[in-house]
C-alpha cells in the first residue's frame, strides 16, 4: 500500500512542477535532439529513452539499455547541404550493482552533438566579397544513471561550446561553472505495468556574454500497449509536456508500431508532431500553432544487433529552414 501511494506523490509532484513554472524556448542547434528514433516520434522521448542517446533526452534513460550501447549519426538539412549536425552516443549498463551498495544499480554514457555551417561568405560594406569562413558549435553530454529500487535517476553535465572561424575566431563556451551542478537531471518509473512515466529537470547554461539557454521542464508519458495484454500488437504512444523559461508551453506527441520475428529482423513505423503550442489563447493560434508544428516520419530496421533509423521533419508552415532529415546507426550488445 506505501509503495502505491509512494509512486501516486511522485506522478502528482511531477505534474505540479511541471505545470507550476512558465518556461519556453531551447538552445539553438540543440533543439532537433538526438537520434533518428527519438526524433521520428515526434519528439516526445523523455519517458521511452532507452538507448545512448539518453544523455540528451532523459540520462535516467541509459538503465533502460542493456549492456553496451553505440550511435553515430547525422543530421542534415533538406534545402542547404552546406549545413550538417553529426553526432554520436555511448553508453554502458553494468550488470553488478555498486560496490558496498548491493541494491544500487548503474549505467554512464557521454554523447557529442556538433553544428557545422561551411563557407558562409564575408562582404565589406561596398558589397565586395572578402573570404567565406566556417561556424561550428558542438555540446559535449555526460552522464549517469542510478537505479534505486523502483526509481531510476539520472543527471548529466554539458560543455557547449560556440566557434566562428573567421580571421580573429570568437569563441565562447560555458567553461566557468561547469562543475557547480548538474546541467540535467532525470527520473523514470512505472506507475502501472504498461505506464511509464519521465521527468526532466534542466537547469539553465550561459555561454560567455551573449547566449543564454533558459531553464526548462520537461514531463513525459509513455503507453506500452503490449504490456497491457501480450495479444496486443507492440505499439508505443508517447507524450512530453515542455515548459521553457519565460515563453510558451509545447507538446510533443508520437507513437511506434515495431514488427518482430521476421527472421533476424525487426521493423519499427513511427510518427508524431512536435513543438505544439498549448496554453495560449489568442484568436489567431490556429495560425501561430500550424507556423510552429513539426511533422516528423521514421522507419527503423534491426538486424540482430544493428539497427539503422532514420526520420524526416517537416515544418507544417512549410519553411524550409525547419526541414531536415535524421540517420543513425546503433549497436547493442
């Protein structure tokens, strides 16, 4: 009866959290996350992060994985191909709890997402053209992962660093403070068999003198319906409520359908809509909602312990700056 009611508190203190702030907006190239999967779902990742990329979406994630997990990807866009964001994720799941702490099971990964803008052209103020330099920012997570009985919690720090490669490179990062807490922290847990339930707290990061990402809140749901009854095809419904400082509230909604036992192979459909606006009451936010929604598609196929996913998103305003497609490779074992 105590743990019920314990698992009620946490579900009812993360609720209240979440809707108890106004909180809006993201860090720039870190606003189309990580993995072709996560991504392809819309989005809405933070209670289904089960792989290395769980040091982006939720770290409590990364003790959902088994063993060794692997990625590596890219992420491009539709209309510029001078624009690419490779990335990559590793993440470990130990099997033997702590030592001295029997009960405590643990898992650490470190990921890397770059943005890299090649030769951007550079004119005097006559409109003559002088040299093209590059852009580049990268963010560097690290992370882990601690399992205590029922709760699964996690935390990650992040160095993000901004270059523009130009005659006299300015650079700035988040180098003063780095160790003072961590950036992200994160919790899982099931309520019910076939609910799981995630919460992501991110505390805000100020790179030099100019950039400031904002604090954010992030609650996510997760229906298995497979686990509801085992005659049920294996289909995943997401769902994340993000509430970023100082602007709007966005919901991110997706879904999975995987088809096992074909042979050595699986096959996984997915879709989902991203960065919708909720809360906001205005006579034009049908306008305002269709301008900021994303519809993203994937397709994932894994054979044995390889699995390559990838995933489109398009813009429903049908800006082509917001376009982009999604690979990633990933090994377990």
């Amino acid at each position: 009866m105590m743990k019920t009611l314990f698992k009620i508190f946490l579900l009812v203190f993360c609720l209240s959290v979440v809707t108890g702030q106004s909180y809006t907006g993201s860090a720039a190239f870190l606003k189309r996350g990580m993995s072709a999967r996560a991504i392809g779902m819309g989005s809405a990742y933070t209670a289904v992060a089960n792989d290395a990329s769980a040091t982006f979406w939720n770290p409590a994630g990364l003790l959902n994985s088994r063993g060794t997990n692997f990625q590596i990807g890219n992420i491009g866009m539709l209309t510029y191909g001078d624009v690419n964001s490779p990335q990559f994720a590793l993440s470990h799941k130990f099997r033997k709890p702590l030592p001295l702490l029997n009960s405590i099971y643990y898992a650490l990964g470190i990921s890397a997402d770059f943005y890299i803008v090649k030769d951007i052209d550079q004119y005097d103020n006559a409109s003559n053209y002088i040299d093209s330099f590059n852009y580049g920012e990268y963010a560097v997570f690290l992370s882990g992962a601690f399992k205590v009985r029922f709760v699964k919690l996690g935390f990650t720090y992040k160095y993000i660093e901004q270059n523009f490669g130009i005659n006299d490179p300015f650079i700035q990062n988040n180098k003063v403070g780095l160790a003072r807490k961590p950036h992200d922290m994160g919790l899982l847990f099931n309520p019910v068999k076939f609910l799981t339930v995630g919460m992501v707290v991110r505390d805000s990061i100020k790179l030099g003198l100019y950039d400031t990402y904002p604090k954010s809140r992030q609650l996510g749901l997760k229906f298995d319906l497979n686990k509801i009854k085992e005659s049920f095809p294996n289909i995943i419904v997401s769902m994340d409520v993000i509430v970023i400082q100082n602007s709007l509230n966005k919901l991110n909604v997706g879904g999975e359908y995987e088809i096992n036992n074909i042979g050595d192979f699986s096959f996984a459909l997915r879709g989902g809509l991203s960065n919708m606006i909720i809360g906001l009451e205005n006579e034009n936010i049908n306008e305002i909602i269709q301008l900021n929604k994303k519809l993203s598609f994937g397709l994932g196929v894994q054979y044995k312990k390889n699995t390559i996913d990838v995933a489109l998103v398009q813009d429903m305003g049908q800006n082509s700056y917001s376009s982009f497609w999604v690979f990633t490779y990933s090994y377990k074992n």
